[in-house]
C-alpha cells in the first residue's frame, strides 16, 4: 500500500519521539541553531521544545522535541503528551530515535508508531557503541521489514544527520513510498482482533491502542460496553494489556534479531567497570558524597567569588550608566521607579542567575548527560521510602539546594501527584545556595562555623518530620520505582552549554520580570516609608515571640525578593559592617534560622502557583512561616536556658 | 467439618479474587458460597485470626500471601485429583469436579505429589484451567538474589499507569531477567534484553517469576 502523506501543506513539522536517554535532545541540536522556544503543551506543565531546522537541505522547518517516551499509551503526563502531539497535531515526520545497543527495546515504541501508520523515520544512534559491544545492525533489512526508511547516526558528532535531513524532505514532499509492516499478535489474539474490529467496526490500529489501555482513543471506539464481555471470553491468561504487551515485545525481539549481527562481546569497557562502581551501594555511596560535596563546593566556593565579581561590575560599571540615564528623566518618581527595577531589580537577577543558577545548571546538564543521576535515586530510594515517596524525588530534592525554581520544575518527571506535591513542598524548605550565602555571611561568619551547621540540622530535622508527616496524610497511592539506568557515558560539552542555555533562559523568563517589579513596589514602599507603617502591626508580635529589632522585620520582607538580600539590607540597616554591633549571636541564629525557612522566594511563589494552583501555595507559604516563626521562638528561649549563646 | 468450610472459603475467595482483580466483599462470598452473610463474617473473622486473610469490615476481603498459598494447594490438589479421577479411574467428566471436591480435603500432600508424576505432571485440570502448580514455583522478583537468573511469569500491579509503564519497559511474561544489584530492603536493578533497569522494592513485590 503506497501512504499518502496526508499532512503535506498541513503541518510541515518535524517531530522527535524516543525512550528516554536516547539522545534525542543531542540530535535536536544538531537539526536546529540557538534560537529555541521553549512552551507548555497546554494545559500541562510539560514542556515542549521547538525551534526551526537550519541544515543544508532543510532550512526553516519547524522542528519539535517530544519528551521521552516508552510507549504510546500516556501512562505518564509526559507520555501523554507526546500521544496527544503525534495524534492530534498530526506531524509530517516523525523521527524516531532507537538505540542500537538496546533494538529490541526500542522497538516497541517503533512498532507502535508504524501500526498506526505515521510517516516514521528511524535514526538509529550510538551505533559505535553498539559495534564495539559487538552488536552489527544491517539497517537496510530493518528498513525492508518495517516499511520505513532507516538512517545511522552519530547524534553526538552529527555524523548522518544530513542523510536524515535529506530523507526528511523527501517524506515531506511525499517522495518515499512507505510499505507498513504489520505486527502480526498470537492466534487467540489475533481471532479477538477480529472479532472486535467485526463488533465495533473501528480500525484495527485503532482496537489496539483501545486495548492497550491507551485512554485517548476512548472516544473513537464504539459499543465499548461489551468488548470487556467478548474479551472475558476468550480467556487470557494474563490481563489483555499485559497480552498485547508481550506479544509486542516478542515481535520486537524477533525483528531486533533478524536485523542484527551479533559477533563476540568484547571486553568491558572502563565506563562499564565505572557504571558497577557506582551502584553498588559500598562503593556508590561514597562515589555519591564526594558528587554532592564536589556539586557544594563548586557552588559556594565558585559561586560565591563569581557573584561578588558580578556585583562589583555591575555597580562599578553598568550601575553608574544606568543611573544617569535614568536621571535624565524629569520626573522624580519615574526616577526612583526605574532605579529600583533596573538597579535593584536586575542586579538581584543578574548576581543569583549568572553564578549560581548557571553554575549549578552546568553541573547538573553534565550528571543528566553521563547518565548518573538514575544512580543516585537507586542508592537513595530506600532513604525516601521512609518519607513514602521513591528515588526519582531524590533528584528533584538535590536542585533544590541549588536554587528551588528549576527543582520544583523537575518535579515534573515524578507520575504521581501525590509524590510531586509532597517533593514540592519539601523544597520550598530545603536551604538553597541564597539562604546558604546567609547562614554562611551571618551566622558562620559571627557566630561560628558549628552553629550553621547546626541550622542545617534543624533544617534537616523539619525536612524529615514535614516529609513524615505528609507522607503519612496526604491521600493518593504509594507507587515505585522504576528507573532505566542508561549507561554512563561521556557527555558532549557543546550539548551541556546548549541546555545549560536553555535552562537559564527559562528562569531568566520566569524570575526576572518578577524580580524587576518587586524590587520598584518595596523599594518604592522603602522610599515613602512605608514599609514601616506596614510592618508596625505586626512588629510588636516579632518582637515578643523572636526577640528582633523591627528594623529586622524589614529585612526579612527584603528577603522574599531574593533571599539573601535580607542579609545585605540588615548591613544596611544597621550601619556597620559588624552586625554584632548591632545584634547579639543569638539575634543573629535566630535571624538565620528563620530566614532559611521562611516564605519561599518571589520567583519561587512563581512557579508555584503555575505548579500546585494558588491555594496550595497559600498554604505551602503559610506553614513556612509558621514552621519558622515557631522555631525562632523556641531556639530565642531555649538557648539561654541551655545557656547556649547567651 | 470446620476445616473443610475454611478450605471452601479459601478457595472461593480465590476464584473471585482472581476474576475480579480486587477485594471481594463479604456479600459477593455470601452469595457464591450459598451462605448468610452472618457465617461469611464469622469464618472470615476465624480465618483472619490464622493469618489466612486481611479484611475491612463489611467492605473488603483480601487473601494474605499465606492465605493464598494455602488456597494455591487446595486447588492444585482439587485439580490433580480432577485428572486422576477421569483419566485413570474413568469417571465421568461430569461427575469429577464434586467428586475431587470431597476427596481434596483428605488426600495428603504426597499422595497427591505421586499422583501427579503417574498423570505425568499435567499442565492443565480436565476442565482446561491451569494447574497453579506453576504458580507454586513463582516467588517475588525481591527474593531473586543478586547474579541469578529468573524467568517473569506474571505480574499483579493493580494500578493501571504503573503496570503500562511496566509492560512498556519489557517486563511481560515469558521476559528472562537478572539481578545485578540489590540494596538489602531497598530497590534492585535488573538487566533485561541488555538493558538496565532499577525497581523500588514495592514493585518487585508485585512482579512474580521463576528462578532458572
């Protein structure tokens, strides 16, 4: 049967769909230049990269990055969406990306896309790989039993990405004929087949998404009531998914192998021997402290020295440019507006972004990149199971340290709302690198190195009874889990500054407008004064309950623009630069304490409520300062009768 | 007679577990079992207390992993005795399921063991249901140690977006697995088809294969 690709003048969109840790953001890449949007598939929070091809034979063809997927069916949001896009939205060519080490696999979601019978183009990728583990592919014949072309690639060094380009037109301007090999199932289910295309009258592709559980299709199929009455019938032995599960999984196994070549494995490689190393948990676990004390210190240490750099510049050289363009405006308070969103507002940006978010950005693309991020959930999940949540919050937790906008993103890859809103919370109480820059700058620098640790303990402490505590409340089904653990492999450094890139560009997005507008509205508030007349109500109960000046009080609404900024308008505020000139130790932990859990930060709030809805950020806000006021509270009384710090 | 009612109960609540895939209620055994639902409450109360069943009440009845063992071999030898019955002493088709249904409660453990070598270890009863002899040789994909081998025969994950992601990975009956590595009451990770997957704890327990 010749295909007609209906989609022509359509949608002259490409698509890329794979498993995850295929490499398919690599070849994206290698399709597109820098200029990258990054959206919503609506009514989601998935996020779906696009940008236009910009090769030698396919220019300015837009160009979609779909997330991972193993199946069609949606049994994640993420897989949904890549469902709902092919569906609905009906792409000229799909890209399909298969990894040679692993064929069979992969296949399953290949097979799925061609029983549909959607222009499907396979890259195949880490063919080198796949030859030095002994694996030989012959792609024609693969490319003769499916039906669809098939191209090898390199999607690290681009090599076959212009043959890909080159069949991709072709597909486009209907140029190749397609011939769709059919998966043939097991007999008893090839007669239910039948008899249900028969019944329903639907198209048989269409039968089997239904029957794979593939929910979208619900509303094609017709006289569904009875098909679960003809199915019980025929007797299966296992559940009707799992059946056309295996049958699949056979059928790619049985294409895999008649495509493949295997000659004797050699030896294993020393990133194998390094892939053991790391998972075994007596050796893994130390592997993992030093990765997480290497991610700290890079962080603290680097971070610091870059974001004093970028102060210094930006108030020695951008500020003063800035200040007197802006003074050239008549009006006083356009003025002051623009100082505090231009001066205040971007230096706050500019002096988190630059140094730490891209910093840690960078560390983080590289452990996604070699694939050792699945290890650190495996040697973490029995920890998190304790919280009844599973290893893959692990991941979402340790960007939290970093800075909590991006890790509250990542939560994304968590399939249970249950598990995403407990990791969510969680991390608006986990001490990013801001709220370090002040335990570091107050209380290690004046009061001692051992009580900021001791605030990461109680830190630590309320993590594990709040995670407890939910863990135990919150409704919802405790699920697992599962993991592909890819194997470490050496990531491309163009790659990880491209996604380093993109990350940032999104938070810039997401963090700067807001930053802007907070810094005009309390710098404005400051200006008049206020930010006094707001805080004097509840400046009295501060004072009782932590034992704070007022001018305190103030600092800490500072402190939601960007965290530590509460530290640097309390240097302000007191007029020295030894604030135990100004506040006893114990004022000082309590300061910190407090300003380590205390409301999540503006840009934080953001993507809150795009994330849980604004209720439940209310309340995720308000039980912060709860949970800090009340600790305050506790440590301003206790510590004295201890005679700790008094 | 007290054991041989607890044995029916088993066995029923098995049967209806297994078509229904969930907890079966207390009225649903009532009805199957011909009884009141005062006697379902009271048995099941009995057999809760030996550990053969969990249960909320009046809502939800669920065999323990004892309980269903225990109801695995009453059927097993129910259905040997089944083949013994029409192959070797000739009785009618008809006749042997309330015949072999008496006998089950008698018969011991090795008469029953002999029996199914001289019906040279039927796969299926005369009826064409399984024997879930098989099943007596399937454990937990936890209790498989590291380095060894297993076969999946089936899985019992009840929520739906799970068992796909599962499926969708490979582990389908019939797939052939190995445990690389294992964190004593933690994950696993396992290779399958050359490739390499880690499973929380709680999934392993509810994916059940045979060692090779």
């Amino acid at each position: 049967m010749r295909y007609q690709n209906n989609f022509l003048g359509k949608e002259k969109e490409i698509v890329l769909v794979g498993n995850p840790n295929v490499g398919k953001s690599c070849l994206f890449n290698q399709f597109t230049g820098i200029g990258t949007i990054i959206s919503n598939y609506p009514g989601t929070t998935v996020e779906i990269i696009s940008g236009f091809t910009n090769l030698k034979h396919l220019k300015n063809i837009k160009i979609t990055d779909l997330p991972g997927a193993y199946s069609l069916i949606g049994s994640s949001p993420d897989e949904s969406v890549t469902r709902d896009y092919i569906f609905s939205k009906k792409p000229g060519v799909i890209i399909n990306i298969l990894d040679t080490t692993n064929l069979s696999r992969h296949l399953y979601l290949t097979l799925q896309l061609i029983e549909n019978k959607l222009p499907v183009v396979i890259a195949l990728n880490f063919i080198e790989e796949a030859n030095s583990d002994g694996i030989i592919i012959d792609s024609k014949k693969l490319s003769q039993i499916l039906g669809v072309p098939v191209v090898e690639v390199n999607c690290l060094n681009g090599k076959g990405v212009d043959r890909l380009a080159e069949i991709c037109e072709m597909v486009i301007e209907n140029k190749f004929e397609f011939k769709f090999y059919s998966p043939q199932y097991s007999k008893k289910i090839e007669a239910l087949l039948s008899e249900l295309i028969s019944f329903t009258g639907n198209e048989r592709q269409d039968i089997i998404r239904f029957l794979e559980g593939d929910s979208g299709i619900w509303p094609r199929i017709k006289r569904k009531g009875r098909i679960y009455n003809i199915i019980r019938s025929y007797h299966l032995e296992h559940s009707i998914e799992t059946e056309i599960s295996k049958d699949k999984h056979v059928i790619a196994l049985s294409i895999a192998k008649e495509s493949t070549k295997i000659t004797k494995k050699t030896n294993k490689s020393y990133l194998e021997k390094l892939s053991d190393i790391t998972i075994k948990p007596k050796t893994g676990i130390p592997i993992l402290v030093f990765v997480l004390a290497f991610i700290f210190f890079f962080l603290f240490v680097l971070g610091a020295k870059f974001e004093r750099l970028i102060v210094i510049t930006f108030q020695g050289y951008i500020a003063p440019v800035f200040q007197s363009l802006i003074n050239l405006i008549p009006l006083p308070i356009v003025r002051r507006i623009l100082t505090h969103g231009f001066i205040t507002g971007i230096e706050a940006g500019l002096s988190i972004a630059i140094p730490y978010i891209s910093i840690f950005y960078f560390i983080i693309s590289i452990l996604e990149d070699s694939g050792y991020l699945p290890r650190v959930a495996y040697l973490l999940d029995r920890v998190m199971h304790k919280l009844k949540l599973h290893g893959n919050s692990i991941i979402p937790l340790i960007l939290g340290f970093g800075c909590n906008v991006p890790a509250i993103l990542s939560a994304r890859v968590l399939s249970s709302w249950r598990e995403r809103l407990i990791t969510i919370t969680l991390l608006c109480l986990i001490p990013c690198s801001a709220v370090t820059a002040i335990i570091l700058g107050a209380t290690a620098k004046y009061v001692g190195f051992q009580f900021a640790l001791l605030i990461y303990f109680i830190d630590l402490i309320i993590i594990l009874s709040v995670g407890y505590i939910l863990g135990r409340t919150l409704p919802g089904e405790h699920t697992g889990l599962i993991l592909e653990m890819p194997p470490l492999r050496v990531p491309s450094l163009k790659n990880i500054i491209k996604k380093t890139w993109i990350r940032l560009k999104d938070f810039v997005y997401i963090a700067f407008p807001l930053l802007i507008a907070g810094a005009v509205v309390i710098g404005l508030l400051n200006d008049y004064n206020l930010l006094l007349y707001i805080v004097k109500p509840v400046s009295p109960f501060f004072k009782y309950v932590l034992n704070l000046p007022e001018q305190v009080i103030i600092t800490l609404i500072f402190g939601i623009l960007r965290k530590e900024m509460a530290l640097e308008m309390l240097v302000v505020l007191s007029g020295s630069t030894n604030l135990l000139e100004f506040l006893t130790p114990l004022q000082i932990f309590v300061f910190s304490l407090v300003t380590s859990i205390y409301i999540p930060c503006i840009a934080t709030i953001a993507v809150l409520l795009k994330e849980v809805g604004w209720k439940r950020t209310v309340y995720i806000t308000l039980a912060t300062i709860v949970i800090a006021v009340t600790l305050g509270s506790i440590v301003t009384r206790l510590f004295p009768i201890l005679g700790i710090l008094s | 007679m007290e054991s041989i009612k607890k044995g029916d109960y088993l066995k029923t609540i098995y049967h209806l577990q297994k078509n229904k895939n969930r907890a079966i209620k207390s009225v649903e055994l009532a009805k199957d079992l011909g009884v009141s639902k005062a006697s379902v409450n009271e048995m099941i109360k009995k057999l809760a207390n030996s550990g053969l069943v969990e249960y909320k009440r009046y809502t939800s009845i669920n065999l323990t992993k004892r309980g269903i063992r225990e109801a695995e071999r009453i059927v097993y030898k129910h259905k040997i005795l089944e083949g013994f019955l029409l192959n070797i002493l000739g009785i009618k088709k008809s006749k042997i399921h309330s015949e072999a249904h008496k006998l089950e409660h008698d018969f011991s453990d090795d008469s029953i063991k002999k029996l199914e070598k001289i019906l040279k270890k039927p796969e299926t009863c005369p009826h064409g249901d399984r024997i879930p002899d098989k099943d007596k040789e399937a454990c937990l994909l936890d209790s498989v140690g590291i380095g060894e081998k297993a076969e999946i025969l089936f899985t019992k994950i009840k929520n739906k977006k799970i068992l796909e992601k599962v499926n969708s990975l490979g582990f389908v009956p019939n797939t052939k697995i190995k445990v690389l590595n294992k964190i004593r009451n933690g994950p696993i990770e396992l290779s399958l088809k050359n490739c390499k997957i880690a499973l929380g704890k709680s999934i392993c327990r509810q994916i059940y294969v045979k060692k090779i």
